[in-house]
C-alpha cells in the first residue's frame, strides 16, 4: 500500500491524499523522483494494482473465514468496478478505464493465488 501510495503522490497532483500529505512536507521533494519511475504501467495501472491487492489482503486478514473468502473478493471486485462507474458518470475524479478493472482482478487473482499457497502450506 506504501507504494501504491507513493506513486499516487508522485503522479498524481490536487488530489485529497496530496492535499493532506503537502501540509506535511513539500511534495516536490517526492515528485522530484518522477524520471524514475516514469512509464504508463507504474503511473496509470500499478497504483490500482497495489492499491486492490492491499485493499483485497486486509479483508481478508481482517475478516478471514474459509467460507467468506469469495464474498470478500467479489466485494474488493465490486468496489473497483462502482468507482470506475462513478468516474464514468462524473461523480469522482479520474478516467474510467478497463485497464484498472481487469488491475483489480488481478490483484485480487493473486490473493487467491496466495492464500491458497499459505493454506496448503499450513495443512
């Protein structure tokens, strides 16, 4: 999540998250790092990763039973999907973009992937 966040903040300007940290600290130190990581996968699609593998790994240790375990990624799923919606249709910021959904699924493949690797393990 550290690292969704800190490319968020090097691309991403005017944002609620910027707006916070910049009462912090200057945010052109962070920004400074930008030729560094510039390409379109890390601006446009590793942050949506990053942010539904985190997102999908705290419900999960949160609220971990083997029989929720679908119902926690498809609610992680659905809550990508309404926020590109909410995009398409102007309610938030940003660009609705297949791209980010299909990020989504597959950061959330790679949860499953995961767990089923820690559970086998654990037996």
């Amino acid at each position: 999540m550290c690292f969704g966040g800190i490319i968020y903040l090097i691309y991403r300007e005017n944002t609620y998250i910027s707006n916070f940290v910049e009462l912090f600290i200057e945010l052109d130190i962070i920004r400074s790092f930008r030729p560094f990581a510039d390409s379109v996968f890390v601006n446009g699609y590793l942050c949506d990763y990053l942010w539904a593998l985190s997102f999908t790994s705290a419900f999960n240790y949160l609220f971990y039973e083997e029989k929720r375990l679908y119902a926690i990624y498809l609610f992680v799923i659905s809550c990508g999907i309404v926020w590109e919606i909410a995009q398409l249709k102007g309610f938030v910021g940003g660009v609705f973009d297949c791209t980010d959904i299909i990020m989504y699924l597959m950061a959330v493949l790679t949860v499953v992937l995961m767990i089923k690797q820690l559970l086998k393990h654990l037996k």
